[in-house]
C-alpha cells in the first residue's frame, strides 16, 4: 500500500521546486521559452530581471495559479501541474505566498486573514486554536499581539507587508514565496524586513524563492540569483559569479552605481 500523500517528501538532495522547459505565453506574446530552474532545500534565492521579463508570471506558474503551454514543473517532489487533487493540496499546504500587495482581505482583521489558511486546511481544530495559532503567526511576523484585532487599512504599509507574512506561514510551510516584499518600504523597513525574514529561513528552515528589484536584499540575504532575461533564465548562481557574467543586462544591473552602494553597505557589515 502506497503512502498518503501528506507522508511523501522529497529525496534531501532532490531541488524543492525543478521547472523544465517551460513555456508561458499570452496570445501572440511568448514570456518563457524553454526555461529551466531548480531551487535547492534550504536556500533564498533571489529571482531578477527586466520588466517584461515575468518574474511573477514564473512564480504562479509554479504555484499552480497559472496553466503554462508546455514544460514540466515539480514543486517539493509533487508534479504541480498534475490534475491531481491530493497533488494540489499537499503542495498549497506546504507553500506559503506573500504577494506585492499583501492582498489581504480588507474587511477581515489581521487576526482573521491569517486564519483564512487554518480554517481551509484545518477546519476541524476548535476555533481557540485558530485563534491562537494566528497570533503565535502574527508574534512571528514581528507586529505587536495588538495588530490581531485591526482592519488592514488601520496599519502602515510595512505592518501590512508583516500582516501578509503571517498569513504566509500560518501552515508551517517549508516552502515560502516573496513577490517584491520591500517594494514600497523606505531604506529602514526594507532593511528591518530582510532581516526577518533571513532570521525566519534559518530559525524555521525555511526555502525561500523571493522576486525582487532591491539590490540591497539580494546582497543582504541571498545564497544564490537567478537571472532571467531572453524568455529563459540566462544564469543562476551565487552573486559574486553573477557579477562576473559578461550578458549586457547583468552588467548594466549588477555593475551600475545602486550595486555598488550595495556592495559597499554589504562589506561594511561584514567587518
């Protein structure tokens, strides 16, 4: 008898997410062609590239949220485009998202969002656990016990970046997915969320895949960059092999004057 599917992991050195010859496009518009990607168990990756070039386009594909024309996709051992169900549970069990918005549900409180999760995949614990369970998320996302009770348009937009975090992890996911989690943020949030979230990877375990255009996370928490430009992704690696890449567009990104404050600030830290 073979095992439920909540039991079945992945092989320790088998990639979380493996995408093979993927192919996106919308009417005449091809986004990806022929696109490859792993991502290893343990790492944040920081994903990068041109506008146009359908980073979040790569993210919900793997995420099931969008039907690719072609390619074949793996997310933590499971076929993600499978027409499964046990497949799709399993892998949005064990995936948390944070979109570019928070997209948190207006009406609800910050409490209730972060149930939303609970109440889908565990309706049948008692509704103090819910209860609880959301605010350990909220403690963890760094907002005060008090955030629980309030609406999202009673928070800054950092605290709503927060809010959309617990959410995230309300299910204890291994596998955790970022869209631009410090685009509107000054200097000192940004800095203060990357923070959290390289102290969340390494206290939880965490396999971060993270869409960025801010230098300074990518210098700040990173393992390794994949770079997509020319519908595939054109380099994957550790950023000080990524600054050597010799592609016009990594150049122009990696070596302009933002990178190198980044590259500076980074070193500074370091001694």
């Amino acid at each position: 008898m073979s095992a439920p599917v909540d039991t079945v992991a992945p092989q320790e050195d088998a990639p979380v997410i493996r995408v093979r010859g993927l192919v996106n496009r919308f009417g005449e518009q091809t986004v990806h062609d022929n696109l490859d990607l792993d991502v290893r168990r343990g790492e944040i990756i920081g994903i990068v590239g041109g506008s146009g070039t359908g980073k979040s386009v790569l993210m919900r594909t793997i995420l099931g949220l969008q039907q690719p024309q072609e390619g074949e996709i793996e997310v933590l051992g499971m076929d993600a485009r499978s027409g499964s169900n046990a497949d799709r549970k399993y892998i949005q069990r064990n995936t948390g998202v944070l979109f570019q918005d928070g997209a948190l549900f207006s009406s609800l409180s910050v409490g209730e969002n972060v149930q939303v999760p609970l109440k889908e995949h565990h309706g049948e614990l008692p509704e103090t656990w819910h209860y609880e369970l959301a605010l350990l998320k909220v403690k963890l996302a760094g907002l005060p016990a008090d955030a629980i009770s309030k609406l999202p348009s009673q928070l800054s937009g950092g605290m709503r970046k927060r809010a959309g975090l617990a959410r995230a992890l309300a299910l204890d996911p291994p596998l955790l997915f970022l869209d631009e989690p410090t685009a509107g943020l000054d200097p000192i949030g940004a800095a203060a969320f990357d923070r959290l979230i390289k102290t969340l990877q390494e206290a939880l375990g965490l396999t971060v895949f993270i869409i960025t255009h801010d230098l300074d996370t990518l210098y700040a928490i990173c393992d390794r960059v994949a770079v997509l430009a020319d519908k595939q992704v054109i380099a994957v690696d550790t950023l000080a092999a990524i600054e050597r890449n010799e592609h016009p567009w990594i150049q122009e990104y990696f070596h302009g004057p933002r990178a190198r404050a980044a590259r500076h600030e980074r070193n500074d830290g370091e001694h």
